[in-house]
C-alpha cells in the first residue's frame, strides 16, 4: 500500500537524465542552432540548475508519503469524541502483554490505554503488527474481548460495553476498541439500547483510526 521512496526519487532522477540529456543533445549541434537560440534572457544554458528544478518540481507521483502517528490517531479519537473518551491512562508494553499475550517481538508499535478506574472498563488499543504476526496479534486481542465479557458477566453495565466492543484490522494495525463512556443516558431503554449505543461510539472511533491509517 505504500510507495518505496527511494523508488520514486529514483523515477525523478531518470526524467531528469532525460531530459538534460536532450537539451545538451541540442546544445551539441552547434552548426545547425544559432548561439542566440541557446540563450535564455541573457544566460547560457545551465544542465545542472535544470536538474535541481525537476528534482523540486511537484510531478503527482513525487508527493512525499505521510506516516501518520499512533499519538496522531489517538488524537483524532479524542477530538472526535470529546469527553465521552473515557481511557485515561496508557499500558507499559509489560501490562500489555500481561493483559493481552501480546510481545514487544509481534509489533512495531503499541498504543494502549485503559480508564485509571478499575470499576469501568473504555480500552482502546492499536497495535501495529509486524507482517509476520498480523494473526497472531488478533488472536491475542481476540482472547482478550472473550476474557473481558466472561469477567464482566455479573456487571451488566460493562457487559454490554465488552459485548459491543469492535476488533478491526487495517492493513498491518490491528484495533481494538471498547469505548461508550455514560452509558447512564440510554440505560433506561434496556441492555439492547446500551449495545447499540456503544457499538455507534466503537463504529465512530474506528472511522476517524481507518481514515488516519489508509489516507
């Protein structure tokens, strides 16, 4: 999905090469091409500064590519959600693996935060997995969705959060979110209500980390 840039600067150089080589072609057949015709505006042909130009010029395909940040796509879940993001602390990559079964060796990167409060249970966590261990990261983070609605079976509130919650993987990030902060406000309506509820926040979360991760 993404393109090698050392492919594309070597595209730049090519044209380049071409197109001096062209241009010096022209300047060669003296006998043909009046002196006058080589001069632009009082000054001699520069093969050099042609290069340098079509080296900084802005052809499509030379568009520098955007890796965007975990902070950056945690960013834009909390300016999406505002206060209804509830995850206020961040897991060491030890608590990761402790909860999940997830090693530093699996990922390239780890963003995971959890409520400091034990009592509520709004996790967000986006791994970027090596390629090698795409499966093996969302089978940990599948275990770790099953283990979270077995302990929370007592807790209807936080049950219907982790029966809500949403396990994607987008190219080589594996997401998993479980998020619905107050749930207070349709709680009245019955569990359905607070699934769906939660499922709509997890979908939300999920569009603003698929539209940071593939754009």
């Amino acid at each position: 999905m993404r393109t090698d840039t050392a492919n594309r600067f070597g595209t730049r150089r090519s044209i380049a090469a071409v197109l001096i080589g062209g241009m010096l072609l022209l300047a060669g057949c003296g006998d043909e091409l009046p002196e006058d015709e080589l001069v632009d505006g009082g000054q001699t042909f520069d093969a050099q500064q042609i290069s340098d130009d079509l080296q900084a010029s802005n052809f499509p395909f030379q568009r520098e590519e955007k890796f965007v940040t975990l902070a950056e796509l945690r960013d834009g879940v909390k300016e999406l959600l505002g206060d209804q993001y509830w995850p206020d602390i961040a897991m060491s990559g030890e608590a990761l693996e402790r909860a999940t079964g997830i090693t530093d060796d699996m990922y390239v990167e780890f963003l995971a935060e959890r409520q400091s409060m034990d009592a509520h249970i709004d996790t967000m966590i986006v791994i970027h997995a090596k390629e090698a261990h795409v499966g093996d990261v969302e089978s940990a983070l599948e275990r770790y969705r099953t283990a979270i609605i077995e302990e929370n079976r007592r807790y209807p509130q936080n049950l219907c959060k982790a029966e809500a919650s949403r396990l994607e993987t987008i190219d080589d990030y594996v997401c998993f979110v479980q998020l619905g902060a107050d749930t207070t406000i349709v709680a009245d309506k019955g569990e359905k209500a607070v699934i769906a509820y939660c499922q709509e926040e997890n979908e939300r979360a999920l569009y603003v980390l698929e539209k940071g991760i593939l754009e």
